[in-house]
C-alpha cells in the first residue's frame, strides 16, 4: 500500500498534524479558493481532505473527484452532498459530541450579552460616554424567571437547557422544527422534570428567548423567517449558534430595526464569511464571528477526531466518527 497522502484546507491544531505524519504525508494549506478545492480534490494527489464547513463538496464535484474520504473538521457537515458522496464510494465524517459544552457556553453568552446590551454597553463605555450611574442606563431584559425556547434538542439543546435552568429561566423545546415528535422521558434523561415540550407554533409565541439548535436541512432553512418573527414577543431575543441560512437574515434586520423583537445573538451567518450590511450597524445585533467551538480543547479534540476518522479513510477503514447517507 502506497504511502497515504492528506490534504488539510486550513491548519488545525494539535494532536490532527501528528496524527496525520505518523500515517502519512500531509499538505497543509491556509485556506483554498473553490478552484483550488476542485483542482486538488479531482487531481489524484490526495487520498482524504481534512476540510472546514465552508468547503464545498457539491454532486458534480463528488463525481469527478479522486480521493476516499472527507474529514469534516465539524460536527456539522452540510457543505458535503453526503448521498453522492457515498454514491461515488467517499466516506464522510464529522466530529460529534467534542462541542457540545462549548457551543452552549457560546449560546447562553448570545443570551446574556443580547439581553443586556453588553455590545451597546461597551461601546458607549469605550467613546467615553459615561458620566456615572444612572435609573434608565441600558436597561436590558430580564433573564432569571424568563421564558427559553430551544429549537431542536439534541445534544446541543440539552447542554443549553441545563446552563438555562442554572440561571432560573423556565425551559420549553420542541423537539426538531417546524415538526416534531414526542420525546420520551428517558430521551430527556436529568431534564425530564424540567423542561416541557411544544409545537413549534406556541414555542415561538411562548418564548422570551429562543435559541436555535436545528441542522441546516430543506426543512430548516428560513426556518425563522419574516412570519415567525412577526409571531415572537417584541421583547424577545433570538439566539443562533446552528448554521447562518437557519434564520432569514434580511427579514431579521427588519425585524430587529423596526422594534418587532429586542435583539438578536448570532454567530453564524447566512452567508458566510459576508455579513448583511445592515445587521452590522445596528446596536441590537449582538454578533460573533462563528466562534461557538473556539475553546482550547475543544478545537484540539476536534483536531484530534478528524485526524483519526481521515487515516481510517485512507487505509479503507470505516472511520470512528462516520456520518451516514
């Protein structure tokens, strides 16, 4: 057997580079053009891609390509058409679990920095603005005692729920909208007498937050459209740390600039790496650049699961992490 050879779109921390040397040869790059992807990947050079969600593995790609496998450096792996992949005989896998805690470390930051204007706060203390305390200073909403939705509780949702239920806040779900099932009490596991389950319907009327944890699919995509946000309490908070195309960006600023929610927290965005002009000029957008895994050992464990599921890839092995058609 020849000599494995990986193809890294983007560097990825320690242990991935090791594990990937010790089983083979490894081009690392800072970042690849659709071109560069598509030229690499149908070239015959590589044997596994370690990629990033923002590399695109669309059929027509898939068909030409000439590698065995796809290492989603992510949980999430909506940037490979995973059917044609497997199709054409291209194994996928993705890094489940390893970002739980620290996406809902990010999501209950969303929360609390929307609600209290912590972006608002900052820059009005920063242009030197404060002249000391007063009654009508940035008052934000209220948290402890308020009302979350979680939209889709799966791991994520779940981690959300219990940090959520540590500040007090009342916690409602629905299970994958816009439609649902009902969810056993041992699915819920610790969260079984805490938590209530609603149609997505009243779970958008009921919530003073709501907090999205769907996966990008057909059904989910503007999933918060203009009409769910007309629906939500005008002092809601909308929360995303799921995938950008989840929430309809537009009808989200118009929303947010016409008073019809308080404030959105967002760190995914529709159209990724751009940003809707607007939502980056107005003060109740409470916005992060997609960092929802960026704690140390959470990256360096996504690395690590990503490295092994592409030399498993490589040597014709089933990875440990496969996502399945």
């Amino acid at each position: 057997m020849s000599t494995p050879r990986f193809l890294v779109t983007q560097e990825i921390p320690e242990p991935g580079p090791s594990i990937l040397r010790e089983a083979g040869e490894v081009d690392v790059r800072h970042g690849m053009s659709a071109a560069e992807l598509e030229g690499a990947v149908t070239s015959g050079d590589y044997d596994v891609v370690l990629a990033q969600v923002s590399d695109r593995f669309d059929a027509p790609l898939l068909a030409r390509a000439r590698i065995r496998g796809i290492a989603n450096y992510a949980v999430g792996y909506n940037n490979v058409d995973v059917p044609a992949a497997a199709e054409h005989g291209i194994a996928v896998g993705n890094t489940p679990d390893v970002l739980d805690d620290a996406t809902a470390n990010i999501a209950m930051l969303l929360l609390l920095g929307a609600a209290r204007r912590a972006h608002e706060a900052s820059e009005y203390l920063r242009g030197g603005h404060f002249t000391g305390l007063r009654p009508d200073l940035l008052v934000g909403q209220d948290v402890t005692g308020a009302t979350l939705g979680i939209a889709g509780m799966g791991r994520i949702g779940k981690a959300v729920a219990r940090r959520a239920l540590g500040f007090g806040m009342r916690v409602l779900f629905t299970q994958r909208p816009p439609h649902d099932r009902e969810v056993t009490r041992e699915e819920l596991g610790d969260l079984a007498d805490h938590v209530t389950q609603l149609p997505w319907d009243e779970l958008v009327r009921e919530s003073d937050y709501l907090s999205l944890h769907v996966p990008l699919t057909e059904s989910t995509t503007h999933l918060v459209d203009a009409d769910v946000l007309h629906r939500m309490k005008s002092t809601a908070v909308l929360v995303n740390t799921a995938r950008g195309p989840v929430v309809d960006e537009k009808a989200l600023v118009r929303a947010l600039r016409d008073g019809e929610i308080f404030a959105a927290g967002l760190d995914v965005f529709e159209n990724e790496p751009a940003v809707e002009p607007e939502l980056l000029e107005l003060p109740n957008a409470f916005l992060l650049p997609h960092v929802g895994s960026a704690e140390a050992g959470t990256r360096a464990g996504m690395a690590r699961m990503a490295a092994e599921n592409a030399v498993a890839m490589a040597r014709g092995e089933q990875p440990p992490y496969p996502v399945q058609p």
